[in-house]
C-alpha cells in the first residue's frame, strides 16, 4: 500500500503524458550530433599520414618529382635562348646558366636541353632512375639524411597525399554516421 506521502511521485513517474521511450528533440542538438560525427571522422582520417610509404608509392612520386624538375630547367633555358635572341639576358638567367654549366650560346643551351630531356624520356635512363629509387628505398626510409631533395620531397608528398586522403574519407564518413544518428 503506498502512503499519501509517496502517491504524488509515482503518479508523475507513471503518468501517460509522459512517455519516457521518446528523447527529447532539439534541432540545436542534432546540428551539433552532425558536426562532431564530421570533425571526430576527420581527425580519426587524420591518422591515414602514419600509414607506411610503400616502394611503390615512392618510386612512382620520386620520378614524377624527378620529372618535373626537368622540365622546369627546360622551361628556364628556353627563356634565357629567346631572351639571348633578343640580344638582353638578364641576371637570373645568367646565373641559372652559370649554376647548370652552361654558356651564353644557344648551341650549348640546345644541347644541355636535350641532355636534360633524354634523362627523363629515354627508356633506359628512366629504368636506371627508377632501379636507383626502388633499390635505396630502404635506406632512406631508415636514414633520412641520405636522402637527396627529390626523394625527401617524394616522401614528403605521399604521406601528405594520404593525410588528405584520410581526411576526406574519414570526415564523409563521419558526416554518414553523424547523418545517420540523427533526427533529421
């Protein structure tokens, strides 16, 4: 038997109005359901830039690096042969011939342009490149130091491309299970 005392908690408890299966809804409460499901997705994404280089991965970004380097001292003796046309070189490219070896004169500048070129295209030079890259791999990956710019800079990019990777995976998921877990 309940005493007088108690009758008025357990009618509030046991009320219809009340049910206690529904959650109380908040619109305020969901947007924020959905933006930390995205934050705490990304920032677990994050975690995609410890993922180890492979051989590969490396191999490949070294010699595209390699590639796209040649190509930039390309583009520079050309501007310095149209600029020697013109009759003016000026300073920086006087210095960007003197830092590759290279004199004022356009036969020279072709030839070192071909130089260049057959170290990024001819089939066995690219092979000898990539057997280079694929055989010291693990000694850059143990010592750092060996490294030289375009293989540090390989490594640099493809953990940043996994960062960003990760990231984006894991904040679209976030927002998929943010989505699902609410309301709306």
């Amino acid at each position: 038997m309940v005493t007088k005392s108690y009758e008025g908690i357990f009618m509030s408890i046991n009320s219809p109005q009340i049910n206690p299966n529904t959650a109380y809804y908040s619109p305020a409460a969901d947007k924020k359901i959905k933006a930390g499901g995205t934050i705490l997705g990304g920032l677990l994404g994050m975690t995609a830039y410890y993922i180890p280089v492979t051989r590969d991965e490396f191999v490949n970004r070294a010699f595209k690096i390699t590639k796209d380097e040649a190509n930039d001292q390309i583009v520079a003796l050309t501007n310095a042969v149209k600029e020697i046309e013109k009759g003016s070189l000026s300073s920086e490219n006087k210095m960007i011939l003197q830092e590759m070896g290279v004199g004022e004169d356009i036969v020279d500048i072709t030839r070192k342009c071909m130089d260049i070129d057959q170290k990024v295209s001819d089939p066995t030079s690219v092979r000898n490149l990539k057997t280079y890259f694929h055989d010291n791999f693990a000694n850059f990956k143990k010592n750092p130091h060996l490294m030289d710019n375009n293989c540090a800079n390989a490594f640099k990019k493809v953990k940043w491309t996994k960062f960003k990777w990760g990231v984006g995976i894991g904040t679209a998921i976030g927002l998929a299970f943010g989505l699902l877990s609410s309301k709306d």
